[in-house]
C-alpha cells in the first residue's frame, strides 16, 4: 500500500481517519485492486510510524463499511465483493457529463425560465421597498407565539417524537373549519381539510392528484409563476385565458375534458380584480360540463377594503368541483410556512394518501401553536388590527401617487395588499421605470419581476407596475413615491387616465410558452 500520511493537510482528521480515508481513496479509484492484499496491522504501522491499534482500528472501519475482508491466518484484502466495472466507470477520467435520459428533458426546459420571483431581490437594502405580498414584521404577534410555542413544548409528550396525523392535527383542522364559515361562507369540515407547506406545497399535491404529461391545465393571463411554472413542469398542457377589470373572462375558458383550471377570484394575481358572481358561477358551470376541477388559491383574501368579506369560490361550489388553498403567508408570515387545502369528498382519500407519501405532514409544533392562536381568539384579533393597517398604507400609497403623478389609474386595491400603477402615458415602460426607482433606492416592480407568468408579454403588460404596501410605514410610503417621481422628473405632472381593458391577447391559447421577460 502506497500510503504517506501528510498530517497539515488532513488538520482535523485523525491518524485513524487519514489512513481509513486513504485506503479507501485508493480503492475507490481502483489503485488497490479487487481481491489485492493489503499489509498486515504491524507492518503498516511500522511503515507509518503510528500505533498498531490505530492502524487495526482503520481497519475494522474499513471491514464493516464493506472495503475490505480478512481471511483467518491468510491475510486482509481488498474485498471480492466491490463490483469493479462500478469503479472503472466512477474513476474515469471524464469530467461529469449531465445526464441525457428523457426525465431530464423536463429539467432542462424548466431551466430556461428563471426561479419563481418570491424571494425579495433586496432584502434590507432599499430605502422604500415596495415588495409585494409581504406582511410587517413588526405586526407578528412574537410575544403571544413565543408563549404557545413555549406552552405546547412544555406538554408535548409525544407529540415531537411520534409519526401523526399526516393530513394535519386535529385541533388545528377544526380551528380552520370553524374559520372559513363566517370568514369565506365556506361550509366545510375538518376531515376536507389537509395543512400543507403553504400554497405551493398545496399546489403541488393537487398537480400530483390531477395533472399527468399532456393533461389540460388552464391559466389566468397573466398569472402567478409560482403556479405556471409548476403546471408547466408537470408536463401539462397549458392553455390561457385573457384577464380583463373583472378577472379572468370566463366566456373563453376551453372546451376541454378532464381539465384543471387555476385561478385567482378574490384578488386575481397580479392585477387584482375581484371576480363577480357571474363570471364565478359560469366557472363553476364550464367545471361540471367539462367534468374538470378548479382550484380556487385564496391567498391574500383576508384583507378586503370595501364592503363585507366576499364568499369564496369554494361557497359557491354545490357540485363539489373546487379545491381551495388558503395560506398564512400573507396574514401571519411566509416564514411559517403553514396552509391548508380544502379537498371535495371524492379526493379526500387520495389527497390524504398523498401527503402522507409526500411527507407524512408538516411539523407538529407550529401547527399546534396556530390551533391555540386561533382558539384563543388571537387570531381574529391579530387580523382586524392589520386589516386597518394596511388600508390606511393603502390609502398613503394612493394619495401619494396622485399627489406625485396627478390622476393615477391605480387598478386592485380593493384587496390584498398590493394595486397595480397603470403608468401615465409620459413614463418609461415598467421595466426602465424598476431601474430608475432602483438607483434611487426605491423598489418598484414591473410584472415579471413581481412574480407574475403572462402570455406572452405584450406591450400593454409593460405599463404595469406592482407596488406592495403592507410592509412599509405610511413615512416609508410617502417618502418612496417622492423620490421615485423625482427621478423619474415627474415634476411635469400630466394627468393621463386611460380606461384599462384586457391585456392579453383575445382568444383562449394552447400550448402557451410561458414567458419570462
Ligand atoms: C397568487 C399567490 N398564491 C400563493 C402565494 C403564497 O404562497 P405560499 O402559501 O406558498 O407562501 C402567493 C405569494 O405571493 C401568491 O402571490
């Protein structure tokens, strides 16, 4: 055995290790052959200057991960067993090639599209930033969560230790139910419900349950990414349909069969219509006649700025058609990671079956520690406070921008917790105007950068700019939509009002690429 031990570059490692990793090194690489004698523990630790125990101990390591055998009053050897076309082909002097098999077809053409834009591209850095969808941090109620958490690890008993409840536990599931009664006219029970890893992980299991290679998939336009490009990877059949100031336009949904249709209703993502009763029940008709699924995905619903709060979808949904995905990523935080699905009867046991393969259910702790928030009337509490909040930086959000850019076309903000600037005629496309807000320490953010899919872009889609406001102070607003004008020279205010109509291209479209500028 060619062994040298080099004891600054092993720092860290001991003699036992250094001599197990190098006769193994050697092995893997095929310098020591299959069935070739290694010397005996005295020699070794002769030739190596070490203990003889050091060397045996090495040994014994070596014997039990498979390595090498000795063979009584004979000798140690490389073992028989290794597979030696194995390691040829491992120690090949070919640098990794990426692997060409079909499956990674699907890899590869997810990669031309870039990363679902969730994740703030300037976390702390900007003086006003007005990323969408993102609560106050200073609105999370730490104190009250720091106790429930302190007080459920206190009586946990098996609770961190035991495999239960894959769909979710009980108590949390009851607390959802009795929620989406009066909250969303939702008339459901905790056996329908599944928590989930927030929408997405929602998402994912119902692409799993519904959508196989070529199966139809129906998409707002624009849409959030986080969904399209998941439908996407799942090798569906993309088909999209145009929104306009109502939603999504219902008319023009395909005539498919066995289809799964994504929307948005309460707060269409990215450009925040609510969806009316009309349009919502010809979805539900185009559902049953084209024996086809909806999901509903409700994600920032519970802040609605005018009027009493509107029934979901899935209220409506007498033929059991919708799947509904709620969140608290908006009201609480995307940190959590916590939803639900609200599953009809006839997928109950499938979808329960598939999180159980997925990941045999989300951790027990915050869950339990939401049940108590919930129960305890905290949660109602927590959400009337930032509801008031954010209409007021609404609000701030909207004066400022008349205050700067005289009669703004400002579009969603009825809910939610961001609106769309419909941008005057006299600036620059939506993409410039991000740049230019940036270099001023603003941020500001044209659709694709905002996390929303469309089909394909098109010059009327340039004009939008997404502007979040729940996260910054009323100070924060103003002070960001001032610097953002001047920049932008808006000094030469022209009022442009322009009625907006529908942004996407006017039939339902198949086999959408999806965009990604
Ligand atoms: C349309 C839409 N759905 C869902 C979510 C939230 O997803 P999750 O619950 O996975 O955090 C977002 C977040 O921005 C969103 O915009």
């Amino acid at each position: 055995v060619d062994l040298a031990l080099n004891r600054s570059a092993a720092r860290g490692l001991s003699l036992q290790n250094q001599i197990f990793e190098q006769i193994r090194m050697q092995i893997l690489e095929g310098r020591l052959r299959v069935g070739e004698p290694l010397p005996a523990t005295r020699a070794l630790s002769e030739q190596l200057q070490v203990s003889r125990n050091t060397v045996a101990l090495a040994y014994e390591r070596l014997t039990a991960e498979g390595y090498i055998e000795t063979k009584p009053s004979v000798g140690t050897f490389v073992s028989a067993e290794i597979p030696e076309t194995a390691l040829k082909a491992a120690a090949s002097e070919t640098p990794p090639q990426p692997a060409t098999t079909k499956r990674t077809t699907r890899l590869f053409s997810m990669a031309r599209h870039r990363a679902q834009a969730l994740v703030n591209p300037h976390p702390r850095k900007l003086v006003a930033d007005f990323w969408i969808g993102r609560p106050d941090a200073d609105t999370f109620p730490i104190k009250t969560w720091s106790r429930l958490i302190a007080e459920r690890l206190r009586t946990s008993k098996g609770a961190l230790t035991e495999y239960r409840y894959p769909t979710g536990i009980p108590e949390l599931r009851e607390e959802i139910a009795a929620h989406l009664r009066p909250a969303r006219g939702i008339i459901t029970s905790p056996e329908h419900i599944i928590i989930v890893g927030g929408c997405q992980d929602g998402l994912n299991l119902v692409a799993r349950l519904l959508v196989e290679q070529g199966a139809p998939v129906i998409l707002e336009s624009p849409c959030y990414q986080g969904a399209a490009y998941l439908f996407e990877s799942f090798g569906a059949e993309l088909f999209t349909v145009p929104v306009d100031e109502k939603g999504i336009q219902t008319r023009r949904l395909p005539e498919v069969r066995n289809g799964t249709a994504y929307v948005t209703p309460s707060h269409q993502y990215p450009m925040g219509a609510t969806l009316p009763l009309d349009r919502r029940l010809e979805l539900l008709a185009w559902a049953l006649r084209t024996d086809s699924f909806v999901i509903e995905d409700d994600y920032d619903s519970d802040f609605r700025f005018c009027g009493s709060p509107l029934t979901a979808l899935k209220g409506l949904d007498c033929s059991e058609r919708v799947i509904y995905l709620g969140t608290f990523s908006k009201c609480l935080g995307a940190g959590l990671r916590l939803g639900y699905i609200v599953v009809p009867p006839s997928l109950v046991e499938a979808a329960g079956q598939l999180k159980t393969l997925m990941n045999n259910g989300q951790p027990w702790l915050e869950q339990a520690a939401l049940a108590d928030f919930m129960s305890t009337g905290g949660y109602l509490r927590h959400l009337r406070r930032i509801r008031k909040l954010y209409l007021a930086r609404r609000n701030a959000l909207v004066s400022a921008l008349r205050r700067h850019f005289g009669d703004v076309d400002v579009i969603g903000d009825q809910a939610g917790m961001h609106l769309i600037w419909r941008l005057c005629d006299y600036l620059p496309p939506a993409k410039e105007v991000e740049a230019c807000a940036l270099s001023v320490g603003v941020g500001a953010y044209s659709l694709p950068s905002a996390g929303a899919a469309f089909f394909p872009p098109s010059a009327e889609t340039s004009r939008y700019l997404a502007l979040g406001f729940s996260s910054l102070s009323e100070a924060a607003i103003g002070n960001g939509i001032a610097r953002l004008a001047a920049a932008l020279g808006a000094a030469q205010v022209r009022t442009s009002k322009k009625p907006h109509h529908s942004i996407t291209t006017p039939r339902a479209r198949r086999r959408t690429v999806l965009a990604t500028e």
